[in-house]
C-alpha cells in the first residue's frame, strides 16, 4: 500500500531551520519522483524541490540555496532541510510520490501535509 507520511514541520523565527522528513511506503524506489511541495490559503501548490530516481535534484527559484532534498534509502524518506527560513516560506508542506505508468501515463500520491511557521 502506498502511503506518505510527513513529519517535522513546527514554528521557527526568521534565519532558522528546519528539517521535514516523510516517510514512503512501501519504498522509495517504487517511486520515480519524489519531492515537496508548499501550499498557502488561496494558492495552489507549488513545487519546492523534487528528487527524480535519475537525473539532478530541482528546486524552486525560493528554495534554491537555502533548501535541500534528499533520500535515505536506509530509513525510506525522503527529506527537506530547509536553512535561513523567512516568512514568505510559510505555508502547509506536502510530500509527493510520482510513478510513471508503461502506459505513459503518471501516478500522484500524497501525504496529509505538515504546518511550517516562520514568524518573530
């Protein structure tokens, strides 16, 4: 059964970090992109970074520098350490799993989204 679960998220000031973790089942290797996701009140949700099985890491324009993505194969997450967090980066943070299908078609799947807060 697939199934993401996401953890980590909380309230920081400006400048500090957090680290999100989201754990896949039933691995990370079933999936062909994985990656994380923002979303405010109002607006959709938009790609923060993802992590493809081949080829290099994206991330958004926001996040590049600050943010990186990464898989642990030992523990199957996949994880966000987000550093010199600022407001603008507040919002609700949702893993997703990506499965490309023989058809050509994709598979979309999603955690239930953990709080991030950056406020003085």
């Amino acid at each position: 059964q697939v199934q993401l679960v996401e953890s980590g998220g909380g309230w920081v000031q400006p400048g500090g970090s957090l680290r999100l973790s989201c754990a896949v089942s039933p691995s990370i290797f079933s999936f062909d992109i994985l990656a994380w996701y923002r979303q405010v009140p109002g607006n959709q949700r938009e790609l923060v970074a993802s992590s493809p099985r081949y080829g290099s890491r994206k991330y958004s324009d926001s996040s590049q520098g600050r943010f990186l993505i990464s898989r642990d194969f030992t523990k199957n997450t996949v994880d966000l350490q987000m550093n010199s967090l600022k407001p603008e980066d507040t919002g609700v943070y949702y893993c997703n799993g990506e499965q490309m299908m023989p058809s050509g078609s994709k598979e979309d799947y999603w955690g239930q989204g953990t709080q991030v807060t950056v406020s003085s």
